[in-house]
C-alpha cells in the first residue's frame, strides 16, 4: 500500500488540473475579499468567517476529484493494479487520500487568499481570532473530508471519468448551492454539503459528528460497490 500511495501522491503532484484549481481559487479569494470585502469596510476576521463556510465552489473539488481518480478507471490503472494481486481496500484507501487532501488545500486557499486580499487594502488585526476559531477550522476539515469521500463513491459507482465529472458536478451544485439556500433551519445545515456557519460549541460539536458519520459511511459504502463492480 506504502508504493500505491507514492504513486497516487505523485500522480497528484504532476497532475495540471491541482495546480490550475489552486490558482483559479486563490484568484477568486484574493479578487473577493479585494474587490467586495474590503470595499464595503470587512475585516481579515469578517472575511475569514464568511469564506470559511462558504459551499458555492464546491463544484470545483467536485470537478477535480471525480477527474483524478475516474481518470483511473478510463485509462485502466486500476484494473491493472486488481489483476497484479492489490486488494479492492488498498485501491480504494489510496484514492482516497489524495483527494481528500487536496480538498482541504483547495478550501483553505480560498479562505487565506480572500484574507489576503482584504489585508492589502484595510490591514490586518488578529484581536477577533481565538482558539474558537481553531476548531472551527477543524470542523470544516472534517467536513470537506466528508463531502470528498461522497464525491469519490460517485466516482466509483460511475466508474467512468466523464459520466463521473456529469454526475458528482451536478450533484454538488444541487446540494451545495440551490438546496443551501432554501434548507436554512434543518437538519441539513449539519451536513456536510452546509459548512459550519459559527465557532459555537453546538455548532461544532453536531456537524464534526455528522461529518465522521458521513465520512465513514461513505467509505464503506464505495467499498461495498467496489467489492460488487466487474472492473473492465
């Protein structure tokens, strides 16, 4: 398992669409929190919370994720690694990982380049941050691992990087942008798909609970379909 993940991470580290997807959000963060934040007197705090549970680019590791690892499925590299005797666990777990973490790399840049971008105008204080703040930060960590681990059972379940990108990119767009905006007051701001809008313990405390829930069952549930799937 140890050579599959440097092979992941390597692919990953060359793979043009990782880098393209960092610089097209730090752009979008730095022209917001520029352009919007600090023209109408928001802080590098003010910013911070607003970018942080912010779920309108979801789309985008979407877009990536379901790219990179049905991409592997198009092309066969995880057919050859079945046939050369790597269990279906060691597949799944090692395509897991990267996308994961590049989730977590694409929402933070996001969230520090709009800081940025409003410091360059109106400066920076850190008065407001505390260790709140820091758990915060972990809570929508958790979250985007939760919400990647769905995007990569699409993928798997598809098993076809086009019809993966179609599917997980719609389903993003419908879960994290049309029904955020009309599901304020329920259960569904606990999901993954509604990013943690306070540093309140309650807060935190119910959607870091959802979001290991969701982030377990939906790796056992891709393990399940993968177990099941004749890979051609």
């Amino acid at each position: 398992m140890c050579n599959q993940c440097r092979v992941e991470f390597f692919k990953l580290r060359h793979f043009p669409l990782f880098y393209i997807t960092i610089v097209c959000l730090a752009g979008m963060g730095f022209f917001y929190g520029f352009m919007k934040v600090a023209e109408i007197g928001g802080d590098a705090y003010y910013v911070f919370r607003d970018a942080l549970s912010d779920t309108s680019l979801m789309f985008v590791l979407s877009l990536m994720t379901s790219w990179f690892v049905g991409s592997d499925f198009s092309n066969r590299t995880i057919h050859h690694e079945i046939t050369s005797g790597y269990s279906r666990w060691s597949v799944l777990l090692v395509r897991e990982l990267p996308v994961m973490l590049s989730g977590v790399i694409f929402h933070l840049t996001y969230v520090f380049s709009a800081m940025i971008g409003v410091m360059c105008k109106n400066g920076f204080s850190g008065e407001m941050f505390g260790l709140a703040d820091v758990f915060w930060c972990g809570t929508v960590i958790l979250q985007l691992l939760g919400l990647q681990s769905i995007i990569t059972l699409i993928t798997f379940i598809c098993a076809k990087a086009p019809v993966a990108m179609a599917v997980s990119v719609s389903f993003t767009i419908i879960m994290c942008n049309i029904l955020r905006n009309y599901m304020e007051g329920t259960f569904f701001t606990k999901t993954v798909f509604y990013l943690a809008r306070d540093n309140s313990g309650a807060t935190l405390f119910s959607t870091s609970i959802v979001a290991v829930v969701t982030l377990a069952l939906s790796i056992a549930l891709t393990y399940l379909a993968f177990r099941r799937k004749e890979i051609k």
